[in-house]
C-alpha cells in the first residue's frame, strides 16, 4: 500500500508541475504569437514613406497606401486594434496612424507608456506582459520597430489584443494540456498499478516475508538453543543419578563380597542396598526414555512427519488399556483412580486409536504426576454431530496443584513448565501437552483447561470419530473385569488391548527364539532377560546370518533389530519370507527397533513385521509378546 501511495503522489506532483510548465510555455507562446504578426505588420509597411507621414498627410495617397497595407491584418487577423506610432521625445509617443473604425485616435494623439513601447522604439520588438487598461478596454500589446532605408527607427507598428482572447487562448491551452497530461496521469498510474501488482509488490511483499522469516528463525533458533540447554539439565541428572547408583552399586557389591563369609548382616544389608539402588536406575532410566521420546516425536512433528492412520477400534479397549496404564501409577501415591463411561456410546469406532491413547495417556499421566492427594477421574460422553461423525468427550478432572490463570496460555507452548522451583522433582520435559495439542490439531480435535490453583484441574478433550456400529459400549465397569480376550481379529491390528499376563512366570522349554541384532550387548541383555524362560536362544549378529540360520531351523518367533549394516532388518524380513521352503518362512516376527518416534510402529507394520516393540525392552512387554506369538501348546507356566 505504502508504495502505491508513493507512487500516486510522486505522479500527481509531477503532473501539477508539468501543467504549470506548460502555462508558462503557453503564455510564451502566446506572447510570441502577438510578435509575429506585429513584426509581419510592420514588415508590410515601407520606413521612409512612414518616417514622413504627418498630420496633414491624412486622406492622401500616401497615407491611404499605408493605412491600405495594415487594414489587412486588421480585417483579417484576430487582433483588436492596429495603429502606428511616432517617438516624438524620451518616454513620448503619438500616434501617426489608428485603423480603429469606431471611434480612432487622431494624429498626435498621445499613446499610453509601457516598457515594451519603448523597447521598440529603440529597435527591439517587445510586447506586454502585463495588460493594460484605458477607454477602449484591456489589452495586450505587442509592438514592432519599423526601419528606414538607412536602418533608422522610422517608428512603431503596435497591435492590440484583447485580454478575454488572450485568457480565452490560454485557459484553451491550459485545458488541452490538462486533459493530456491527465491522459498521462491516468496511463502512467494504470501502469504503475500494475507494474505494483506484478512486480514491486510480490518484490515488497517476499521482502518482508524474508524479514518475518529471519525474524522467526532467529527466535526459534533462541528457543531452540534455550531447550537444548534445558535438555542438556534434563537428561544429565538422570544420566547423573544412573552413573552414582551404579558406582554404589559396585561399592555395595564389593562390601557383600568381603562379608559373605564373614557378617552375613552387613552382606545382607549390602545386597538390599544394591537392590535398592538398582531401582533407582530404572526409575532415572525411564525418565530419560520419557525424555528422549518427547523430543523425537516433537521434532518429528515439528518436522511435519505427523500422519494420522484411522482403523476400526473398540473403544472399550482403548479405555482399559488406559486403565492399566494409570492405575496402579494412581494407586503408588494413594489417589482415587475412577473412569466414567456413557453407556450409549458406540463401542466399535473408527479413528487414530494410537494417536488418542497417546493424548488421552498424556493427560491422565500429567493428572497423576501433578497430583498429591484425593483423586484422578476420567468421564468420557460422546454426542452425534451433523456431518454423521461422533464427537468424543473426555474430561480428566484432578484435584492436584492446580495452574494460575496467569500461567494457562503457557501450557501449550513448546518447553514451557510451569511452577520450576516446585516441580522441579517431577521428571518431564514440558513438551507434552504441546504434542497432545499438535496430535489433537491433526485428528480434528480440541483441548481446553480449567482450573484452579491449588485446588485442582480439568483438561476437557473432544476428537471427532467415525461410527462403525451403533451398539453401545454398555456398562464398561462391568465388562472391564471380564471381557479381557485375545486376537479379536479385526480389531486386533492396532494392539491397543495389553496381551494378558500369565500370573505364573513364563516356561516354554520346547520354543525356539531367533534374536538379530548387531550389538553384541543387546544380545546379551535379551537372552539373559529371557534366561528364566528355558526357552532356547539363538543369536544372529547381521541380517544375512539371520536369513541363512531362518532358512535352516524353524523358530517360534524372531525378534528382529532394524538397523544393521549391509542388510537392514525389513530386507531381512523381506528374504526370510521370500525364501522358498525356509523352514523358518512363516514364522512371526517382530520388528525390535530403537527407531521409537511417533509413527515408527506403523511404518514397520506396513513393512510386514508381525509386531513392533521400541527398545529399550523390559521383561513383562517382552514376556507379553511372546506370549502372544508362542503356539499355545509350548507353554508351560511354572
Ligand atoms: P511436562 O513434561 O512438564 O509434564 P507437559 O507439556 O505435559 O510437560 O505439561 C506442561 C506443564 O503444565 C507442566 O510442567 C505442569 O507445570 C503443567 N501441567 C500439566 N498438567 C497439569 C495438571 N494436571 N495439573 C497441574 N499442572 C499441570
């Protein structure tokens, strides 16, 4: 705008100053116009009959000669009068000759002095430049010297013109040089116009995105250097506490061994010491997991890798898997743990299931998490919308510590924790709600908060979801104690119900179980992880081991690592499958990857793994997965 308004400014300030040129030049040109047919007057008129004229000449041949020749420009020029003039002393001037038929000045007659007179009657043509009034009107005159044979002024040719044709001539030009340079105006700020469409204002306006671009690279480089000094603190003190836990550990450890044989309580103590150490190191060690998890699917959402993969769901599972998840955590610290369901809500939907029980997990953790005493309750009520959607209602209500008005707008800005010096002992990294907000903007949905400080919070989160079927969920408290099943086959693709535990320690002496990885360490940890088991571990240390021992025995199962050099793990997948008559070619197996961000798992399912498990890998979802694989007849619960 700022340059179109320079433009049309800058145009008509040119175009004023141009049109007061043009008045100027026309006034000339006017004025020069008088000169010449007064010169031409004078031209016609002979400067020695002229030099000789007197008033008793008047009526003679002579006289009618002269005034004959100038009563042509009088009859037929535009001009008012034409008269000549004598210089009979300094600044006196008569006429000697009036064409006027009206009422004409006799000889002698004294003519009016201006500037112009004079100047020609020193020998230079001048005219008026300012008019003049008398008896006959107002005028413009224009005057020209006669000479004589001898080249001597012999007099004055004069010729007057009306000051109404005068302004008429020039108010004529003025107009026609005003509708010109409008003319001009008007093209040139047509074409100013678009030259401002087309070029000056993508130029001005990818300038200024530039500028909002630096602008915003420059604070999200300050926020992103300010996170990385926050992780850096974040993921040190756990590291910190790993490092000192395992350094007791080792101290512990050598006080046991000096005492075995000696004090037994002292060997004792240190063997509960060490015990309790160890569990502090997983406790630090799956802070840094939550940890390093928020910061990869961040960036990948930050990325825009954020996809939303919709399949059929019951959500009676998702909500029991939430359950589990928050129970017993709820449980630890002594609050009431409760979820409400609407009996009417359809019970097979069709959504992001993954992607909701992240957001849904995310809020009922940071309800606990935030949570001292009294309770964490979950209601979830649903509405059909118009467009033949459902929209999904679930209210988490928490009477923990609250949030200040003050502090609500932060909440979903990226590494933001509220209240630092009174959290500062509970593990998290801010990102959270930022990636549920990001997850929900994805699927369609909303979050809003209330809450009040030091009294508690209500996180409310509606997501639109599609009807597969209208029976309702019922009463989920009910069928929550007894409707746990296995491979419920169509929905059981997106693994949302835990697989069952087996209350008694897992036996499967008569499997066999295939692990390829190539860190030798994590081979390790998994067969000795399994080593209650009794089932039997084979290793493979790269993807073309894995292949050729897949091809010869047949395994129950085959946890398989992704990245490995030469062959990664989806082309091993790929050549065991492909592999005629292997005797391992239909066995499951189960992509075992470090690669945890969001939407790994379905990128592997897609692959055609069998299942996905992150690492690091505990026991029980180890326990659970093989479980789920092993034929039912291998295992022996002990
Ligand atoms: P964090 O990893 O710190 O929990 P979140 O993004 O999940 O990150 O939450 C951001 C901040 O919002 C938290 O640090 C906490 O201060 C505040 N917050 C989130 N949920 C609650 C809650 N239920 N009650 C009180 N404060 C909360």
């Amino acid at each position: 705008m700022m340059v179109e308004c320079i433009l049309l400014i800058s145009s008509i300030l040119f175009c004023s100053v141009s049109v007061y040129r043009a008045r100027i030049n026309t006034r000339q040109a006017i004025w020069q116009r008088m000169l010449d047919i007064a010169n031409c007057a004078a031209g016609s008129v002979n400067g020695d009959i002229l030099k000789t004229l007197k008033e008793e000449d008047v009526g003679t041949d002579k006289y009618k000669d002269l005034y004959d020749r100038l009563a042509v420009f009088r009859d037929n020029v535009e001009l008012e009068y034409v008269y000549s003039i004598k210089k009979i002393g300094d600044k006196d001037y008569i006429f000697t000759m009036d064409l006027d038929q009206v009422d004409p000045a006799s000889y002698g007659e004294s003519v009016k002095f201006t500037e112009a007179l004079d100047k020609a009657g020193s020998g230079a043509a001048a005219v008026d430049e300012v008019p003049y009034k008398d008896a006959w009107g107002e005028f413009y005159s224009a005057y020209s010297p006669v000479f004589d044979s001898s080249g001597n002024v012999a007099g004055i040719i004069a010729v007057d013109f009306s000051a109404d044709w005068f302004d008429a001539q020039l108010s004529e030009q003025t107009r026609s040089n005003l509708i010109s340079h409008g003319t001009i105006l008007i093209l040139s700020l047509l074409v100013g116009a678009v030259l401002s469409l087309l070029i000056v204002r993508p130029f001005v306006l990818y300038q200024g995105k530039l500028l909002e671009e630096k602008v915003l690279a420059e604070s999200a480089n300050h926020a992103k250097s300010e996170f990385l000094a926050n992780m850096s603190h974040e993921i040190r003190t756990p590291i910190n506490a790993m490092l000192g836990m395992n350094e007791m550990i080792i101290n512990e450890d050598k006080r046991a061994q000096e005492n075995i044989d000696g004090d037994v309580t002292i060997a004792r103590d240190s063997l509960d010491n060490i015990n309790s150490y160890a569990a502090n190191v997983k406790k630090a060690g799956d802070n840094l997991l939550a940890i390093v998890s928020d910061i990869l699917d961040f960036s990948k959402i930050e990325d825009g890798n954020l996809e939303i993969t919709e399949a059929p769901y019951k959500l009676s599972s998702l909500l029991r898997g939430l359950n589990d998840m928050i129970r017993f955590k709820a449980q630890d610290k002594g609050l009431d743990f409760d979820i409400n369901v609407e009996r009417s809500i359809p019970e097979n939907l069709y959504g992001d299931v993954v992607r909701i029980r992240q957001v849904l997990g995310n809020i009922l953790g940071n309800a606990v998490k935030y949570t001292e005493k009294g309770s964490v309750k979950m209601s979830v009520t649903g509405d059909p919308q118009d467009d033949g959607r459902y929209m999904l209602t679930v209210v988490v209500r928490d009477t923990g510590i609250g949030i200040r008005s003050e502090d609500l707008p932060k909440l979903f800005t990226g590494f933001e924790r509220l209240e630092m010096e009174k959290n500062s002992t509970l593990e998290g990294t801010g990102l959270g709600l930022v990636i549920t907000k990001r997850l929900l903007d994805a699927m369609d949905g909303t979050i809003s908060v209330e809450s009040e400080y030091q009294k508690g919070s209500a996180f409310t989160v509606s997501i639109p979801q599609k009807i597969l079927s209208v029976t309702p969920i019922g009463d989920f408290k009910a069928s929550d104690e007894s409707t746990i099943k296995r491979n419920e086959g169509l929905y059981e693709s997106q693994t949302v119900e835990p697989a069952p535990v087996a209350n008694k320690p897992l036996r499967a002496p008569s499997a066999r179980i295939l692990v390829v990885d190539d860190t030798k360490t994590n081979l390790v940890v998994l067969v000795h992880l399994l080593k209650k088991t009794m089932i039997r571990m084979d290793t493979a240390s790269s993807g073309a081991e894995s292949v050729a021992k897949a091809a010869d025995t047949k395994y129950d199962l085959i946890f398989m690592d992704q990245r490995m050099p030469e062959m990664e793990g989806s082309e091993a997948l790929h050549k065991i499958r492909a592999t005629q008559g292997g005797a391992s070619s239909d066995s499951p197996i189960v992509c075992l990857t470090a690669d945890a961000v969001i939407g790994a798992r379905e990128h592997y399912l897609a692959e055609g793994f069998s299942d996905y498990m992150a690492k690091p890998v505990d026991y029980e979802s180890l326990e659970k997965m093989i479980l789920k694989f092993l034929p039912a007849e291998k295992i022996e619960s002990a």
